[in-house]
C-alpha cells in the first residue's frame, strides 16, 4: 500500500492521509482540510483515482475546503470521489455554520455527502483486496470513526498522542468515548499504528500503556 500523510495543515494543524492500492491504483482521503495541491500532485505521480473521501467525523476542522476540493478535482476516467460520513454525524455536519460561529471562525461551505456509513457498510480498494474497516466510536461526536486500513489505525479524534478527544462540543460524551477505546480500540494488536487527525503517530499497545486517560499510567482520571 502506498501511503502519505499530510500533516499540520491550517490554523488547526490537521492531519490527512492518502493510501492508494498499488494495484488498482485506486486511493482513500482521511478526512479533507487542504494541501490539495499536494495531494492532487501525489495521486497525478502515482497514476491513481480518488476513489474516496472519508471523514472520520463532521468537525469542521477536518473537512475546511472539502466541498470546493470535490467541485475541482477529477479522475483520469472522469469520475469523482465518494465522500463518506457515519450517518451519526448528519445533524453535526447540518449544522456546521453554528460550528464556526462557537469557534470564531470563518464559515465553511456544508460539502455534499455521497455516502452515510456505519460499522456494515462495505468499502474497499479492489485489486490488492485493500478492505477498509469502519470502526463507530462514539464520544468525541456521535458519529466519530476510526478507519483501519493496511493494518493501520485512523483514529480522528478519538484517540491521540497519550491523549483523547474532547467531549464537552455538542454530540460529546466522556463515558461513550471511554466505552469505544476501551472495547473497541483497546482490543486491536498492540502493534498496530495509530494516525490521528491531530499531532504525531502513536501505537495501540502504547497507548494502553500510557494513555493519560485510559492507559495503565493515567494521571487525568
């Protein structure tokens, strides 16, 4: 699998993740905040399609620019991404100039969502049998994600660097988001990397370890 990650990205220091199935070429977005340029000139190199967008959740410091991103870029057989959402986010995205008015930012155009997923819905690369696993871990929002593909871990905001996702935005909850890493994260292999839509990469079993929530050495709680 060919991997890149864009990180840092605007006044929330984002992070985006590109795969592509060396086979297919077809390739998968986490989550849609900017380096368009770069990414478009990433999958133009690879000779891959954007097959999808994936958001791990409806914030909108993880989709600022997606729907202009949508309107521009095309594939080589002329077809578009399919951006994707859990179906728990729709009231979330819905209302996103709220958002930006509680943050005191500029607003963000509301992008256009091909598919509402949940944990049954079937997504997948083709060629190198590059599945992608959608994992629903409620508590940072109610429709929060985490992706696992290539044996990697895309955590949104769910899970972070010894860290967790806030839970005190509307759709948050402390006890949903211990609940989804503890039974749902928790139980993955240890070594499985941890990307997630903030700061630096992380492992499973460190996390269980030090996590400063939820880890054998936590000091919050």
């Amino acid at each position: 699998m060919i991997f890149k990650k864009f990180e840092r990205i605007g006044n929330f220091e984002s992070n985006n993740y590109l795969l592509i199935d060396p086979i297919s070429k077809n390739a998968v977005l986490i989550d849609c905040t900017g380096a368009f340029d770069e990414i478009v000139e990433f999958l133009n190199t690879e000779g891959a399609s954007l097959k999808y967008i994936l958001l791990t959740h409806a914030h909108f410091d993880h989709l600022v620019g997606c729907q202009e991103f949508l309107e521009k870029i095309k594939n080589p057989d002329g077809t578009k991404p399919k951006l994707c959402l859990h179906k728990g986010d729709k009231m979330l995205l819905d209302n996103i100039k709220i958002q930006t008015m509680l943050m005191g930012t500029k607003s963000v155009v509301k992008p256009e969502v091909d598919m509402f997923i949940d944990e049954n819905t079937s997504l997948a690369l083709d060629g190198g049998g590059s599945e992608i696993q959608i994992i629903h871990t409620p508590g940072h929002s109610l429709g929060s994600c985490c992706f696992i593909i290539d044996n990697k871990l895309f955590s949104g905001d769910t899970l972070f660097y010894e860290e967790i996702g806030r839970c005190d935005l509307p759709g948050g909850d402390f006890k949903q988001i211990e609940k989804s890493i503890r039974e749902k994260l928790f139980t993955l292999p240890e070594d499985m990397p941890v990307y997630p839509g903030h700061g630096k990469e992380s492992t499973i079993g460190h996390e269980k370890e030090f996590n400063g929530y939820f880890g054998k050495n936590a000091r919050y709680v």
